[in-house]
C-alpha cells in the first residue's frame, strides 16, 4: 500500500538554498544598500570595466579614496529599487578603451544578474547599463594638480 501525502495548505517551505524570502514561518527583508554593494562589486569583477559612478559622484569617490582610513563605497555609481520578490538594478560605469561595450554591457549584466540572485533569492527583473566615459590609459596622470609657477 503506497503512502499519500495530505497537504497542509501551505503554498511552500524555504529551504537555506532555494531562494524563498515569503514563506509561512516569516519573511526576509534585503535592504537595498545589500544588492546596490553586491551588484557593485560583481561589475567590477568584469574585465574592461574601469570605474563605477559617472560625473561627481567619480569625484566624490576619487576624494575619499585618498583620504586615509577610509573605505571604498562599493555601491558608487549603482542604483536599485528592490522589491518583495524582485529587483531592478541600474549601473552606471566607466570603460576602459578598445573594449566593446556591447559585450561588455552583456558581461556585467550576466554577473550581475547570477551574483545578485544567488546571494539574495531575489528575481533581477532588468540591469541597465549607462557608459559614462572611456579610460585610455595614462588618463590618471593627468588628473595630478599641476604646479603653478609664480614669477
């Protein structure tokens, strides 16, 4: 005689890896300031991106990253709006030169996409990607304050 299973009305049961945050024992909240951090740091693990942020917000970043003691904020240049289940990532970024931006937009989105839902649960619904500036390199040594000669 085979066993039947009789349902206990619920709808389903998390288990640590399979990505639930609503289930009957409670619910999981992820801040935004998590997946704005997470999608950060997965596009710069893309090779060809050189920097996150596009205008000020570069600037704001270069001025802190030269102030001692201070940390990288790892979410500059990203944006998200998070929601129960799903979440919406807008990415603003700078390339390097004689990278193609088409490949490199699909790269970023892709691991983008898989770290964002594998470490949250949550369903990445869009990635958009804006190309701010291109690095060429030695473009750094030029941002040095020049010297001015008095006479």
């Amino acid at each position: 005689m085979t066993e039947q299973k009789q349902s206990t009305g619920t709808e389903h049961t998390a288990t640590p890896s399979d990505g639930v945050l609503v289930t009957d024992h409670g619910r999981t909240s992820i801040a935004d300031t998590v997946v704005a951090k997470i999608a950060g740091i997965a596009t710069r693990e893309v090779s060809g991106v050189h920097d996150l942020g596009g205008g000020a917000a570069r600037v704001v970043g270069a001025v802190r990253d030269r102030i001692p003691g201070s940390s990288s904020n790892m979410s500059q240049g990203v944006a998200v709006e998070v929601g129960e289940r799903q979440t919406a990532i807008d990415i603003d970024l700078v390339t390097e030169y004689g990278v193609s931006i088409a490949d490199l937009a699909a790269g970023v989105r892709s691991n983008v996409t898989s770290s964002v839902e594998r470490m949250t649960g949550l369903e990445v619904t869009e990635v958009n990607i804006s190309v701010h500036d291109v690095y060429l390199p030695g473009q750094d040594d030029d941002a040095e304050p020049r010297e001015s000669r008095v006479e």
